[in-house]
C-alpha cells in the first residue's frame, strides 16, 4: 500500500526502445538462422545490442537505488516484478513436464494398444487397439522406449531410432558412476550455500558473504561441467541424442532448459558476488542478490524434480 | 518532470522522441489503443478478403492457399494484436488513475512490453510477402499442419509469438504489481472498481499461460528443425499432446480477451444507470471462479479428437459449471439497470448490446460443451458464429464502449453523440447479419477454414458477406470520430463527464493532467 512517501516515476528512457530493438532483431536472426543456409550474424548482433541495454539498465537502477531514490515501495515493486516472473518461468517448466507426464502415461500405452491407467480407462479404447494393429503394429509400451514405433514398423529404414541405453537408475551397485546422483549433490549443497551467504550478509558479515557466495557460484559452474560431462557421454558413448524418439526429445529439453537456467542463474550470482566485492548490499538492502537467490532456489526445485521424473522414477 | 510533456508545437523530434522514450503510464496507454487499433483495421481487412471470397460459391478473388493465410493472419492479428493490446491500453490509462497512483509500478518496463508489439508483428506480417507465405495452418496452429506441412515462414510466426509472449508477460507483471503496491491508502482490494479487478485476475491468467504458448512454439520449433518427435506418433509423440498444451493456454486465453471487458462493461452500467454495481462482491468471486475454471476445462476445445469417454465427461460437465459464475455476471448487470435512471449514450448502448449478445455467445457455448452435440458442430460456421459472438459483440463492443466512455476524460473533448450511435446501430445490425446466418450454416453443416462451400450455403453466405461489410464500415466511422474528437470535438472541462460516474478517475480534471496522484490521494 502506499505511504506518504512519493514513488519514483523515471523521466523518459531510451532504455526500452533499444531493448524492443534488440528482442526484435534477435527473433528476426533467430529465425533466419534455423532456415537452411542460414547464419547466426543478425541473432549474434541483436543479442550482443541485448547483452548491452540490460547491462545498461541494471546499471541505472543500481545506480538509483545508491542515489536513495528508491524507495521501499518501488523496491517492493522489484520484489513482486520477480516473484511474478519466477512464476512464469515455473508455468514454462510445467509445460514442459505436463507434455512428460501425458507422453510417458497416456500416448505410451496408447501407441503400444493398451488401455492407459487403470482409473481412466481399464481396457483398451478401439483407437489404442488399432494402433496396435494398424499404425505401429509390434511397439511395446515401455519407458524409456528404447524402441521407437517407428523402428518397431520399419526397422533399420526408421526416421526416429531408439537410443542405445537410457540415463535412468542404473541399480545400487552402479550408483557411485551415475551422474545425475553427482549433480543432485551439487545443486542442492549449493542452494545450502546461497543460504549460508544471505545470512551473513544479513549479519553485515562481508567476508563470509563472499566466500560462500563464490562457491555457490563455483558449484552452479561445477553443475554446468557435469552436465556437459553427461551430455558427451548421451551423444558420443549411449546413442542417446535429442532425435532418439520421444524419450531423447523429454529428456534433452527438460534437462536443456534446466541447464540455461542454471547458467543464467549462475552468471546473476556472478554478479551479485562481483558487486558483493565491490561493496553493494547492506544488511537490509540486498534486493540485487535476493532475486537471485530466489532464482537459483528455484532452479534447484526444478531440478529435484527433473531428478525424480526424467531418472529415478523411469 | 515539472515540464509537460512535448506537443507538436515542440518540433518533430521532440514530439516523436516523447512516444518512444515515455515512461508515463497514459502515454503508453495511447500507443497501446493506436496500435491496437491499427492492427484490428489490418485483421479487419483480412477478414474483408475472406468474406469476399465467400461471398459467392467457387473461387473468385485469390488462391485457397491465400485464402489459408487470411483466416491465420486474421485470427491472430486480431487476438494477439487488436483485442488484448486494446485492454492493455486501457489498463495503463485507467488503472493508475483508479486506484490513485502516480504511475504503474514499473515504468520503463512498461515502455519496452509496448514497442515489443510493433517488432512481433512486423515480423509476423512480413512472412506474409516472404516465399513460402504466411502462416496457413489456422490461429491455433495445430501440429503437424504446423510443423510437418508448414512453410519455411513458420520460425519467423514462432519467434514472433516469443517476443509478443514476453511483452504480454511483463505487462501483466506490471500490472499485478501495480495493484498489489500502489494502491492509494484506504483502497482496500473490495473497494478497487471492477475493472481493476478483472485486470488484475487476467494478468495472472496471463502469467500463467503465456509461457505455456512458449513451450508449445518451442516445442514446434525443435520439431521442425532439430528432429525432435513432441508432435510425431514415429518417434513416440503425440500430435493431440500439441493440442492439450495449446488449448492448456487457449482457454484462458479467451478468458483473458473477455475478463477485462466484463470489466469495462462494469463500469459503464451503473454509470448510465446511476445505480451502483448490484453485487459487487459477488463479481469479484465470479471473476475469480471463471479464471479459475478456465484451467480445467481446456480439452472442450478437442471432443472429436478420441479422448477417452472420462475424459469427454469430465470436460463436459466442468465445462458447463463455467455458466454458473457467468451467469452470475449476467444477472447482475441487468439488475443493476433494473429500476435505474437509465439514459443511452454511445457507450451504454454499446454495453448493453455487449450484455445480449454476449449472453447469447455464451448459450451456444453451452450448446458446445455438450460433448455428443459437439460432434456435430465441431469445426463448422456454427464455432465460428460462436466465438465472434463473444470476440466481437463481447470484446471488441465492450472496447468501444471503453473509448467512447473514457474519451472525454482523455482528451477534454465531447464525441459527436449523433454519430456515435450512428456507428452502434451499424456494428449492431452489421454485427448480427454477419454472424447470426453462420449458425444456420454451421447447422448445416458447412465446415469452417475452406475457400468455398456447396450450393446449398450460397444464400447465408452472401448475407454474411454483406453484414461483414456493413460492419467494416461502421469501424471507419468510429476512427473518423475518433480523430473528429481529439481535433475538433467540443471541449469540456467537467470532472465526471458523466453525471452517473463515480470513482477516483472522475475526481481528476479533465482532460486528465499529465501526471496524476503524484501524492496519493486519502480514501475515506
């Protein structure tokens, strides 16, 4: 609610229009660049134009925030602004999820002619059964489908082949060599570590703040190396690559996303611990390096449940 | 920011560098509704094509692979670039002015969400001159028309819709926060006007779900081009899953096309009825249950697609439960006029004939829930008379009513009454002899989406077509008085403009200053 205070409206801004700029030209050249004989040039130079007016930006208000003309309520605009946009980004994972969940229960059973759960439909509906006999005679419902119906009908003439092994729970004895076990560590000790350096900034403790926010940013780039790790390993080593079906589609864009996320999470804690350096935040402003710790919690969440869905529970 | 702002007075630079560079909330506003209307003469105009080619049996004017084009570019111009720019306009002129702030919440952003649009849509047009066309796979872009048979064009239509899906995200952020922190003191949320609250229901309708629409273009996107399989059965996919998704955000995409109109509507019945709002409290939780139903009822949109028998019940019956709090609405507005003082001005004619003919797109939506009478009217005019009922007589009326109502406090200048309801009664008559025979084609069974149809459907047709541009034409109209208004319209200076009208914005001078609630006002 307001106070008597007046609210900071900036005068004009030149800011938006090279931001609207940039955006567009990065969806023009991305969308160039993906038509055959393209090139990357004009998405390179509208995110290069994007990179700069948002460097810009957060500079100018950094800059206001120190020249004290925000106040706690445009700074409780800030808050809201984020909270709201780590909802989108939620409403985005759970697109992504959603079509997980309705592939993996639904169109699997469907396509292998089986009836899908028990409470939603016990026997098999005639469309499921004739998929079995006339579209993808021979697919046996599974997941991971290691077999795709396309290879099922047409065999090594197939568009769509199944991957070679899958990433899932490789048993107990195996446990130490699986990857996404490392990388479950990784994240989670570092939403721990974000932690231990919020509060002590809140304790005006700066050199605690900045050890510990340097290894949170450490493990967000440890995390990104075993990921790549993981990802040469799909492609060169398990015959696993985003064109394996259903199952390399899921488990590439979740796990993709997941991992621009994480380095745009890293690099926002990249520079709240430059500006920690600098000697930015007090004890009670810190809203810089608070959004960003939010953002990073909720890339942790994203990934326990990528964790559970995309490996353990496959 | 003790100076005003340019005028043309101030020389061409100056005035174009205030439009680009604004951070003011009624500035915005304005290049929100211009653009929005810009882009609904465009969609007009592509309907105008369509019509014209069906105004009589065979092909006559263009090529059917045009006439695909038209009906994509139209709906989505007209979704994306008319309707909800337009509500957004009146969000940023009203809102701030409503609830006594001094501007939204986060300005710049502001700025940025608005001249995102003039990019999305540039880019989303030019495809229309590019080889391959346009899109040509409908405005719900079903997978595989849009993946597999799509032209090349398609990645720029999916990047368009990425960058128009971040402007409408940022605009609702900051529209949500607007509302949630800058509130003047004593404005309670049960004491905000209803259509502040419609508003700030839709944008978190419309945070929830764009980024849904997203993933789906992303989706798209990696099918088309990186051998993804999301929407192909060979690789394990499902082209249905592309329709859950879309329809996932397309439901409460119309809802946030509608919600902010049932809003205007709102505001203008008790105005002419001078009468408050019968049930306030009651259209704020019937505003809230339909946001909330439109999550769950999404696949009515896909009967016909094979979806188990549970699944058809289920969305059937949710679906119906949505009547409930609508018509709770419905019973409302009519009460409110019930035993008023009514007078009917431009804009309470236009809101009443949004109530009627609402009301009625909203019986034959009930006549499609109906799961096994669906089967039927899947896909045919009958969908289509259906969903324009409730586009064009629900939104687009309801937006005009909007600007005729709010114009005088904008501008300080009165429209020309006469011509104003000349213009209602030609949308009204226009309106319904265009859509109303499409229900009867429907009926009988003429599909939608097709550059020609069987003899039997030439009458209708050709009445439709004339309604159509009867309608166009009345949109002419309305932009001459418009513009009549802010240069030549008779000046007024009364606070209320309106003897009925009550609220903060009618307690500000007219025209409404540059910067209002610099210091918030006290509410008692």
């Amino acid at each position: 609610m307001s106070t008597e205070s007046t609210y900071y409206v900036p005068d004009q801004s030149k800011l938006p229009i090279i931001a609207a700029t940039g955006m567009g030209v990065m969806a023009y050249g991305a969308a160039s660049w993906v038509l055959e004989g393209g090139t990357a040039t004009i998405f390179l130079l509208g995110s290069l134009l994007m990179a700069g007016v948002l460097y810009k930006w957060w500079s100018i208000v950094i800059d206001e925030n120190m020249r004290g003309l925000a106040s706690p309520q445009l700074k409780h605009s800030y808050v809201l602004g984020m909270l709201w946009f780590i909802f989108s980004e939620v409403m985005f994972f759970a697109c992504f999820f959603g079509a997980l969940f309705y592939v993996r229960v639904l169109v699997n059973s469907w396509i292998g002619g089986e009836a899908a759960v028990g409470w939603f439909d016990d026997t098999p509906t005639d469309a499921a059964a004739a998929n079995a006999v006339h579209l993808w005679p021979g697919y046996e419902t599974a997941w991971p489908p290691m077999i795709t119906p396309d290879q099922a009908v047409n065999g090594d003439a197939a568009q769509f082949k199944g991957p070679d092994q899958n990433m899932s729970f490789p048993g107990w004895d195996r446990i130490l060599h699986w990857l996404p076990l490392w990388n479950t560590l990784v994240l989670i000790t570092s939403s721990f570590t974000v932690h231990i350096a919020h509060t002590a900034l809140k304790d005006d403790n700066r050199k605690k703040f900045n050890i510990w926010l340097g290894i949170t940013v450490a493990l967000g780039i440890f995390f990104l190396f075993l990921q790549v790790e993981e990802y040469i390993e799909a492609y060169v080593h398990m015959g696993l690559t985003l064109e394996s079906g259903i199952y390399g589609t899921t488990f590439f864009m979740l796990t993709g996303f997941h991992g621009m996320h994480v380095t745009l999470g890293t690099v926002m804690l990249l520079i709240q611990w430059i500006r920690g350096l600098k000697g930015h935040f007090t004890h009670d402003d810190q809203f810089g390096f608070e959004a960003a710790s939010w953002y990073w919690h909720f890339v942790d969440v994203v990934w326990v449940g990528l964790f559970l869905f995309v490996y353990v529970l496959a | 920011m003790a100076h005003g702002p340019a005028t043309l007075a101030d020389g061409w630079l100056k005035y174009i560098s205030r439009w680009v560079f604004t951070t003011n909330h009624k500035d915005i506003g304005t290049l929100y509704l211009w653009f929005s209307f810009a882009m609904f003469i465009m969609g007009g105009a592509f309907a105008m094509v369509i019509r014209a080619e069906l105004f009589q049996p065979g092909m006559q004017l263009i090529k059917p692979e045009f006439f695909n084009q038209m009906t994509t570019m139209h709906g989505l111009v007209m979704v994306f670039g008319a309707i909800m720019p337009a509500f957004v306009g009146l969000a940023n002129w009203m809102i701030p002015m409503m609830i006594g702030a001094p501007d939204m919440a986060l300005p710049r952003m502001n700025n940025l969400s608005f001249w995102i649009l003039p990019f999305a849509f540039a880019i989303l047009t030019s495809t229309l001159f590019m080889e391959g066309g346009g899109p040509n796979f409908g405005w719900t872009f079903y997978a595989p028309l849009s993946t597999t048979y799509a032209p090349d064009t398609v990645n720029y239509f999916i990047f368009g819709v990425h960058i128009m899906g971040a402007s409408s995200i940022m605009g609702s952020i900051n529209i949500i926060a607007t509302v949630m922190n800058m509130r003047a003191p004593g404005m309670t949320y049960m004491k905000m006007p209803m259509f502040v609250w419609t508003w700030v229901i839709t944008a978190f309708l419309l945070v929830a779900v764009m980024p849904v629409l997203a993933g789906a273009v992303t989706m798209m996107l990696m099918d088309i081009n990186f051998g993804t399989s999301f929407f192909d059965a060979a690789g394990g996919g499902d082209p249905v899953l592309f329709q859950h998704i879309f329809w996932f955000f397309g439901h409460p995409e119309v809802y946030i096309i509608i919600l902010p109109a049932f809003g205007v509507v709102s505001q203008i019945i008790p105005t002419f009825s001078r009468k408050p709002l019968f049930g306030y409290s009651s259209m704020v939780y019937a505003t809230a249950a339909i946001a909330f139903l439109s999550f769950v009822v999404w696949a009515h949109h896909m009967f016909t697609v094979g979806m188990p028998i549970a699944g058809e019940l289920y969305f059937m019956y949710a679906t119906m439960l949505i009547a409930v709090p609508t018509g709770v609405k419905v019973f409302n507005w009519i009460t409110t006029m019930y035993r008023g003082s009514l007078t009917f001005e431009t804009p309470m004619l236009f809101s009443i004939a949004f109530v009627i003919l609402f009301t009625f797109g909203g019986f034959t939506g009930m006549m499609l829930s109906i799961a096994a009478a669906d089967m039927q009217y899947h896909d045919t005019y009958f969908v289509v008379a259906h969903f324009h009922y409730v586009m064009v007589a629900g939104a687009v009326f309801s937006g005009t009513a909007a600007v005729y109502y709010w114009l005088p406090k904008w501008c300080g200048k009165m429209y020309d009454e006469t011509m104003g309801k000349l213009q209602f009664w030609i949308a009204f008559i226009g309106f319904n002899i265009t859509f109303m025979p499409q229900h009867f084609l429907g009926l009988a069974g003429m599909p939608r989406r097709y550059a020609d149809y069987g003899l039997q459907f030439a009458d209708w047709n050709m009445v439709s077509s004339i309604g159509a541009f009867m309608y166009g034409g009345a949109q002419i109209l309305f932009l001459y008085n418009v513009i009549r208004t802010i240069g030549w319209g008779k000046p007024t200076n009364d606070p209320q403009v309106w003897e009925g009208a009550e609220g903060l914005e009618w307690t500000l001078p007219t025209p409404a200053p540059y910067h209002t609630f610099a210091t918030p006002p006290k509410l008692k």
